[in-house]
C-alpha cells in the first residue's frame, strides 16, 4: 500500500467561504486516500496562512518529511491549498519529485507521474495563480479603507507592547510589554545609544516575546515605530516583481505620497511628544554619521568572529582630529549587543584586507584554477545568445515527441506492432519528452535567474582573464563581488584568520590541488621544486 501525507492549508479569507475549511479539506482528503487505497502517513495543518508564500511551518515539515522518504505522495483537497503562485507550486513539486514523491489534487484530475498529468498541472497552476491576482485585486481597497480608518492590518501579528484581539479586531496594550517599551523612550531621551539601552534591559533580565535579549536592531525599531505614539501606518513596502533576489522578489520602499498613516483605533503607549523627542533626537545623530558606500569594507558579509560566531562588521574611527582622517576596523557585531560583549580584539582593515586581496589574486592568476574556472561558470552564458530560438527550439521537439508518443500509441492499438516493441519505443520516447520538459521549464521559469547568473559569471570570467591586461585597477565593488563569489566565510581569532571556507567549485579545485601537492612531496625527497606555484601552496595555512 503506498503510504500518502495530506496537506491542508486555508487563510483568513478562505474560512469565510463554503467549502474551504480544514475540516473539510481533511474529510475529503481522507476519503480520497481511502477509495485510492493509500495509507495515511500523517496530517500537515497549515492554518490561516496565505497560499502566496511558501513561509510555512506545516508545509516546511512535509517537504523535511518528503526528503526523509517518509511518504510517496502529497495529497491536497485542490491545487490552490498548496499554492498560489505558479513559480512556488512547480519549484514544490519539482522538488517532491526529485525526492522520488508524487504530488496529486483530490479536486482536479492528474498525476504528477505522468506526462499529460504534468502538463495539466502547469495549466491549473497558471489558474490557480490568476486567481490570487483577483484576490489581491479585490483585498487591497478594503485593506485600505481599513487602514484610514484606524484599524490593524496584521491580525498574526502584534507589534511588541500589544496582543491583538481577534473578536474586537483592535490591537491592545499589554502592560507588562508596554512598561518596557516606555523604559526604552525614556532611556533613549536621556542620552542612552541604543547599545547602552540594549545592555541596560539585559541586566535587569529583560528579554522579548522570543525570550532573547534585546539588541540594538529590537531598540531601534521600537523607537522608531509610530504604532506606539497612537498611529497606523501602512503600505510603506511592496514587493518589486521586475527585481528579483535570491530569496525572492525585492522589497522597496514606496513613494512617500503612497503610505497611509492615520489616526489608530488602539491606545497609544506613549504620548506624541515623547516620540516627537526621540525622533528630534535621532535626527540630530544622524548628522554624525557617514554612510558606508559599497566596497568600503571589502570583507563584511563573510568575516565571522572565533569566538562568539558573530559576523565581524566595518566601523571606522577619528586617527587625527585636526585632518579628520579615519581609519577602518573590522569589529565583532556582538559588541552591539550588552549582553554579550565579546572581547575578540578588532582588526585593523589595512592589516587584513592587502592579506586577504594577496590570495585572491593568487588564485586568480594560476593557470590551472582559472582554466578550470572558466570551463565550470563561462559556458552557462553561451546558451542566453539565442535563448529564444534554444526554448522554440525545444517547445517544437517536445510537441513532435508528443504527437510520436500518439502515433505509436495508434500503431500498437491497431495491432501493427507487438508489445514488446511498443513498450521499448514507448519508454524511449517517454524518456525523451521528460528531459524535453525539464528544458522546457528550465527556458520558462529559470529565465530571469539564468540571465541574471550568465551576466555576473561573464563578468566575473572577464575579470580573472588573462587575455587583455586590465587598463584600471578594479574599485572595491567590484572586488567585494568577487571575493563573495570565492569565498563563504572567514573566521578572526587574535587579529587573524584562522579559517577560511570557499563555495563548492573553488573548494573542490583546492582539495584537488591539495592531494596532488601531498603525492608529489611523498613522491619527492626535497621539498623544493622549480616552477610557479600550484593553487594550494600559494595559500596560507588557515586555508588549507
């Protein structure tokens, strides 16, 4: 009996209508898994949560479940429950796929397995999809309305100082929270940094709702919230569809004629003036310091403490107050928290980065590295030059494979081939159209990621190469890119790099090297040897 996990998802919209309900959703799921014959493995809730994000703690343990090989199937009441948006529901359920689990709607007929279940499967996903744009359409005017008049849109959530309450739809105060925001406001308006305020409350114990302390990035936003001053403010981000990151769409502030901001239904916790003050103040702050512009610190993002794990983070600091001239530091961001205060010493960018540059150049100009290079990352380029005729191209063979899979379907029926020959040609065939598909929907839904990937690697491969001399040094951008490209992380103990982690191809081309270095010193009496050297004997200890 092939065992299934059923999965059942509804939001705050859907428990109003007829028919969406967890209830529901279960008993027809389990009457569809009995009438199949599947044995139920466990139930995955999903309650109240949005179908246009994949944020879900019951849909994050399936998909944990599934690459256990717990199950062999998802179920779902129907294709929306999983979800709404097209790209999400066919990167899931490649995923399951590749885990060996089939996926399959209690409400629309397909199957995963199969190649006409597939495509049945994209086109109800592009409904699905369709209809959660209606929904946003019809949402979005009363979310509006809402919040001009007052009223609190996150009802999942409650900014810290307030519980919201479901029944009166209001947010309010609780005390115990709200006694701690006002501690924050006053400490703030006596001249506290918000580091000091942040070691204040740990020594008296305090900690937020997560029962962490409270560091400066929590005080900060406090301060910085109108909710607390009595005020809704709203629609001040949106998600940018025409930028795309690494973990989704961009989120960017909008125009400031845009945002909402109205007078809150709920009590404030703090007067007007008091946060008028701190905000005046925050202002006058502000003056003093210089924003970082990018390539300023050449190894924040990938510098890490030995001690404490915390990321080391850029500071500067005055060297000579008659010129103004600054100097750099790296420095352990847990100094920002007072709870911590770890004691690994700061280090000095001009002592770190020449260090750090060095490797990476010499990385960059040994021939066999950056032939290897450039033969794992330029090729994925090639393709995006006639991208267009490569997925017409690929559309036109999957359509003759299918139409080939028909004919040989008529020819068997007709009794002109026997069986043996028809399921020989018919898995060919099958086989073909699969690997079909998967270019197909690598053309379909990889574009963006894929031109954006081939642009940085044909820069990146421009960069190393050795076929023109470089006219210009390149700016500290375009290095920090570079070395974010190489490396994963580096670890600082006594004003040094302890160890350092490369992403996988550089990490595999060293190891590589590194065995090839170890056979030739057994193979050899002396360790000298003529000639440049090799990728790994030109790194320092803490790589290799």
């Amino acid at each position: 009996m092939k065992i299934a996990a059923l999965y059942l998802r509804v939001s705050t919209e859907d428990q109003a209508k007829e028919g969406y309900s967890l209830e529901v959703q279960r008993e027809t799921l389990e009457a569809f898994a009995k009438r199949e014959g599947y044995e139920v493995y466990q139930i995955y809730s999903d309650d109240g949560i949005s179908g246009a994000t994949i944020n879900r703690p019951a849909l994050a343990a399936l998909m944990a479940d599934a690459k256990g090989g717990k199950f062999g199937l998802v179920l779902v009441a129907k294709l929306d429950r999983f979800s709404r948006n097209l790209r999400d529901m066919l990167n899931l359920v490649e995923e399951l796929c590749s885990y060996g689990v089939g996926f399959k709607s209690a409400g629309e007929p397909f199957d995963t397995t199969t190649s006409a279940g597939k495509m049945m499967f994209q086109q109800l996903g592009s409904f699905a999809e369709f209809e959660r744009n209606r929904i946003a359409e019809r949402v979005f005017p009363g979310m509006l309305k809402g919040a001009m008049q007052g009223h609190w849109l996150g009802s999942r959530f409650a900014p810290y100082g307030y519980t919201y309450n479901k029944a009166a739809k209001m947010l309010e105060v609780v005390e115990s929270e709200a006694e701690i925001v006002r501690l924050i406001f006053a400490l703030y308006l006596e001249g506290k940094s918000t580091w000091s305020i942040g070691a204040a409350l740990a020594k008296k114990g305090l900690r937020n709702r997560k029962g962490n302390y409270f560091g400066t990035k929590a005080v900060w936003d406090i301060l910085k919230n109108r909710i607390y001053e009595g005020k809704i403010v709203w629609n001040v981000h949106h998600y940018d569809k025409t930028k795309k990151t690494a973990k989704g769409y961009k989120y960017v502030k909008n125009a400031p004629d845009k945002v909402i901001v109205s007078q809150g239904k709920h009590k404030a916790i703090i007067s007007e003036e008091v946060f008028a003050q701190a905000q005046k103040l925050f202002a006058e702050k502000r003056i003093y310091m210089r924003k970082a512009r990018p390539g300023d610190y050449l190894l924040s993002g990938i510098l890490f403490c030995g001690k404490c794990n915390h990321k080391y983070i850029g500071a500067s600091s005055v060297c000579n107050h008659r010129t103004k001239a600054t100097k750099k530091w790296y420095r352990c961001s847990s100094r920002n928290n007072g709870y911590l205060s770890c004691n690994n010493k700061s280090v000095k960018a001009d002592d770190l980065e020449p260090q750090v540059n060095e490797w990476v150049q010499m990385l960059m100009k040994n021939d066999k590295f950056t032939s290897r290079w450039t033969n794992m990352t330029f090729p994925a380029s090639k393709p995006l030059e006639s991208d267009k005729e490569a997925k017409a191209e690929v559309q036109a063979k999957l359509a003759r494979n299918l139409e080939q899979q028909g004919k040989l379907t008529d020819v068997y029926l007709e009794g002109h081939v026997s069986k043996e020959v028809f399921e020989e040609k018919n898995k060919s065939l099958f086989q073909q159209g699969e690997e079909l598909k998967k270019l197909a929907a690598f053309h379909a839904l990889r574009q963006i990621d894929r031109e954006k990937s081939a642009d940085y690697l044909a820069k990146v491969h421009e960069f190393v190469s050795d076929e023109e001399p470089k006219e210009t040094e390149p700016d500290g951008a375009e290095k920090k890119q570079l070395l974010n490209l190489v490396c994963r992380n580096m670890k600082i103990g006594d004003k040094k790099i302890k160890n350092a982690e490369f992403f996988a191809p550089f990490n595999y081309l060293i190891f590589e090297e590194k065995n090839k270095c170890r056979n030739q010193k057994n193979q050899r009496p002396s360790p000298l040897r003529a000639g440049p050297p090799d990728v790994y004997t030109s790194l320092p200890s803490a790589v290799r």
